[in-house]
DNA sequence: GAATAACCAACTATCTCAGTCAAGTATATA
DNA sequence: TATATACTTGACTGAGATAGTTGGTTATTC
C-alpha cells in the first residue's frame, strides 16, 4: 500500500484546479506558486492525470489545465490511483501468491483494508472538498498572498 | 502514512505466534521458516514488539516469544504503531504546518482518512484473525509442510 | 561446557520519492 | 511569420527508508 507526499500533491492540485475553474485553463506555473509544489514534479503528475483522464491541457499562451470532468464527477481513489499505481494494502496484489505461490496468513487482512480504503476514497469527490469551510478559508488566504505580493513578502519575513 | 512490508510482516509473526500459543515460546526460527521471512529481520521487528509490550521472550534453549496478552487484548493497529513510527497519512503529523507554516489545502481529507484507517485497524484483534477461517486453513498447510516425514511423529507426539 | 536462542550494533544493497535539468514540441497572439 | 508562452519528455540526482546481512554478546538449559 502506497500513500504519500505524491498522491498528496495530486489530489491538491486538483482541488486548486476545481477551486479556480472559473479563471479558464490554470497554469501549472500557478498551482506551484500557491501550493508550493516544485513545477517539474507537477509536471510528471499531470503527466499522467492526463494520460488517466481527469485533466485536459490546453497550449500555448493563455494555457495551462482543466479538469476533464465536472468536480462532483471526479473523486479522490482516483486521483491517487492514477499517480501511484494503486491503493492495494496487499503485496501480491490480490492475486494470492504472497507467500511462496501461496497465501500469506493475513492475505485477507490487507484485501479488507485495501476494500476499506479505498471505499473511503471512493466517496469523497472535488465537489465535496470545495465545499468544505476549511478549504474555503484556506483557499481565501492563498489567493490573497497571491494578488498581493509585497504581502507576501512581508508574511514569509514574519514567519522566520 | 506508511504501511508497507514492514507491517505485514510484524502482523503475520504475531498470528503466527497466536495460532501456536499452546506450544509455550516460538523462536523466531520457525517463525522464519514457516512465514519465509528472514531471521534477523525479524530480530529486528521483535525487538521493537517487545519494547511496546505486545510480546515477552524467554531466552535460552527452548526459548522464544509468546504474546504479552491474550489475543482478544492485541489489536492489529498497535502492531503497526510498534514497528511503524505511525499510521497517519498527513505530512505534518496533525501539526497543520504542512505548506510553509498554514495548513495545506487538504489537511482535513488526510486526517479523516487517517482516522478512518486507524480505526478499521484498531477493531481487529489477532483473537478475530485467529477465528478466521481461511487463516486456519493456510496455518493447517504451513504446518503440515513444516514437519518433514520423520519429524511428524515427534511434532504430534509433543503435542499430546 | 556445549548447544540453543534471544539480544545487539554496524553495515550494505536496493528502491522510491521528490526534485532538478535540459532538451524538445505545439500554439496563440502580435 | 516570428516569438513568447506553455506543455512534453527523458535522463539524472540526493535523501531516506526498507529489507536483509554479518558478526558478534549474553543468558539459559541439558
């Protein structure tokens, strides 16, 4: 089971993604200023949220990304399956030969826990974050530290 | 969040020390032989297990480990927390200082999903394992494969 | 005192993550 | 058409963790 920094900044650029769907195409540029996330690595990401489907990109100047669907037709599984290579708990897999070409004792431990997770994932789409006050708020604050960069300047240097 | 190998090994000698409780100490050798994971690793894993409590040891020939507690008193995510540091999915460890100091926009997703996985893991004890039906079916095989011909005898004759 | 098995501490090899660098290619606008 | 903008690709790197090894030392039993 795989579930890190990377799927983390997945599911967090998309959320900005959605947050600002109505400014037309987002660059990746853009995202990397306000969520802090090296531009190169968001570049491998949506790489392959492309490749699966869940952005589409538009060139040239003025560019950048869209989701390829509506934020409550996009949930978080599938972002993070779509940047690691699955949320399965089991090292097999699922195909039971963990052990030797046998089943490992707790096989069906870990294919619980995978069903689990992934459930949960599942069922939780962009829409429902967007809609949340917390993100809300923490949205607001980035977009504001993003108009105003004499600002920011001064917030970074009260931070040290 | 991690839960790789490292886990699913601790969890699986565990159950396998619960299902020969009745055998007085396991060494960790035939735990190894009959999980097929290497001795000194699980060195390694046990001597964690046994600094949280989850396990005694008994030095000498004849010696090894038996569970600290009944198995209906030991639950799967304390032995993941013992060889693990954690099992929570946030970067910032509940800290809220995962982008520069503010909280990143999807804090509150991480800490959900956390709590959901502890509390899957939490509600499992290695006494529900032990009652699991096809986890006695592959401990049948893994001890049926471990007593070579001759050895039967002595095994079956120290169990009366 | 020999065998057994827990305990301990380095050490190594490998892998993945996270990020960098340096090329490209496509496209809208002037 | 020229050019700036922005996406695309691939190779590369350092850090850190996992998984496993080696070589001991203690403690206990026969």
């Amino acid at each position: 089971m795989r579930l890190t920094t990377k799927g983390r900044y997945a599911v967090t650029a998309m959320l900005d993604l959605a947050l600002h769907a109505d400014r037309g195409p987002i660059s990746l540029a853009d995202i990397s200023k306000r969520q802090g996330i090296s531009l190169s690595y968001l570049e491998q990401l949506f790489s392959r949220l492309r490749q699966s489907g869940l952005v589409s990109s538009v060139r040239g100047p003025g560019g950048g990304y869209r989701l390829a669907r509506t934020g409550d037709d996009i949930y978080v599984a599938q972002i993070v399956d779509a940047v690691n290579e699955s949320v399965d708990a089991t090292s097999c897999g699922g195909n039971s030969d963990c052990a030797g070409g046998e089943q490992c004792l707790t096989h069906y431990l870990w294919c619980d826990l995978s069903e689990q997770i992934h459930g949960f994932l599942s069922g939780i789409s962009l829409a429902h974050l967007v809609a949340r006050a917390e993100v809300q708020e923490v949205a607001r604050r980035q977009d504001m530290r993003e108009a105003a960069p004499e600002e920011k300047v001064a917030v970074i240097g009260s931070l040290q």
